[in-house]
C-alpha cells in the first residue's frame, strides 16, 4: 500500500502525519534501510527464536534433555538474561530510538501534537528497561503465596498495569485518531498483538499455571505465543514507524525507504 496524497487531508490544524519533506540535519554519512526488508529481518528472527524455544522446551519435557550444549536455556522464551530477552529489549529500542527521530521532525515543523511522540519514544524505553529488569514481577510479591493469586490474575502485576493502559488509551486517543490512515492501522494492529500477548496471554498462562503449573510443555507454547505476540507487535509497529518515516522522507544519520 503506498500513501497517497490526498490520504493526509487536514483534520484539525496540522494532520499528525502529513507530508512535509524536511531533513532534521545535514549529515555526511547516511545509512539507508528498507522498511519491508527490516520488516521481514525482524519478523524472521521473531519466527526462528520461537522455533527454537518450542524446539528446545519439546526436549526438555518431552525427551528429558534440559541443556542440550546450553542452547535450551539460551532459547527460553520464559528466562531471563538470554538471546530472546536481548532480542526484545534491542526491538523495544529501536522502536524508542525511532519515535525520537519523529518527535524531532514533528517538533521541527511546528506540530502541536509532537510531544506525544516524545512522550511515547520514554515510555518505550521504559518498557525496553521493563523487559530486561522484569520491574512488573515486583507487582507479583505481595499477592503471592503457595498457591498464588487464583486464577487470572495469578500474576498479580495485570492488576496493576490493566487499568494503567486504559487511563492511557483515552489520553491517547485523540493523537491516534489524527494519525493518517495506513499509520494508525498498523499501529492499532501492533497494539493488539503486543497488549494481548502481554496481558492477554499472560492471564491465561496464570490460570494455567495455577491449574497445571509451569513446568510442563502447554505452558511453554502458551508462554510461545505470548512472547511471539509481543514481538510481532513490535515488529509491525517498528515497520509502521519506518514505512511513515520513508513517506514524509525523514532523513537524518537513517533514512527509509519504503521496499
């Protein structure tokens, strides 16, 4: 889908989005990138890690092996310190380090919604500080206890952040309805996969794991799609953010373009 021109009528005095060819510097070296060939990278390694992860888990459950040469561990979806943990928080900073640039360029044309942009490049690398030091498993101390909080809200941290991502969205959503067509529906879809795997999986992995605990196969597919879903998330939501930027020809140290 290409953007079309006429896609960014004015809905309000500045259309989030709208075409305006601007370079935010000058700089002598550029590093050009394709934002569906980052798209594919992306997507691919987000596939191959979950490959692993089930490939590793099938062993560890299914066949008795739990360390294969390291590489079990190494792949598990479900700890910490590991190569997709590092995979995640490289992804949630990059899309950080790309919300920046826009809120740079909607700063330098005068755009009255650009500190949404900024406010959302922190909250990204909050979340990337999140994923790497688990801050929301703190929420889980308090309520846990040998048999944990029933059910859903076994991880007692969705209590918390639930209503958190709700007061969001309504302050939000008069800056995501402004956003031009393609944009917003990619980030709509992004928000789906990441909030639902995120919190949406996470509840049901708590019920599971109450049910039949967390040291079996079922629960490390059901912790596959719910890492899967978050990094899809990102994943499109950074192919959104570079697909935009190659439409307003955002160029600075990294440019997009959009194949």
């Amino acid at each position: 889908m290409s953007y079309d021109r006429k896609s960014f009528v004015s809905q309000g005095d500045l259309e989030i989005g709208a075409p305006q060819r601007t370079a935010l510097s000058s700089h002598p070296v550029t590093l050009s990138f394709g934002a569906r060939g980052l798209g594919r990278v992306l997507g691919g390694i987000v596939l191959a890690l979950i490959g692993c992860h089930l490939i590793g888990q099938y062993c560890k459950y299914e066949l008795g092996n739990s360390y294969i040469f390291g590489l079990v561990p190494r792949f598990d979806l479900n700890e910490e310190f590991n190569i997709p943990t590092t995979f995640s928080v490289f992804q949630i900073l990059l899309a950080a380090a790309l919300l920046g640039i826009l809120w740079r360029y909607t700063v330098s044309i005068g755009d009255p919604q650009s500190r949404r942009w900024g406010f959302l490049s922190g909250l990204f690398l909050f979340l990337a500080v999140d994923e790497s030091a688990k801050i929301h498993e703190l929420f889980n101390q308090p309520y846990f206890s040998e048999s944990g909080t029933p059910g859903a809200f076994r991880f007692a941290w969705v209590i918390v952040y639930i209503p958190a991502v709700i007061a969001l969205f309504l302050w939000m959503w008069p800056f995501f309805r402004r956003l031009v067509r393609p944009l917003r529906s990619y980030v709509a879809l992004a928000a789906f996969l990441y909030l639902g795997g995120a919190i949406g999986v996470e509840m049901i992995s708590g019920w599971y794991s109450g049910a039949f605990g967390f040291r079996n196969f079922g629960y490390a597919v059901i912790t596959a799609i719910e890492e899967g879903a978050e990094m899809t998330g990102v994943t499109l939501f950074i192919y959104a953010l570079a697909r935009h930027m190659a439409a307003l020809s955002v160029s600075g140290i990294v440019t997009f373009r959009e194949k």
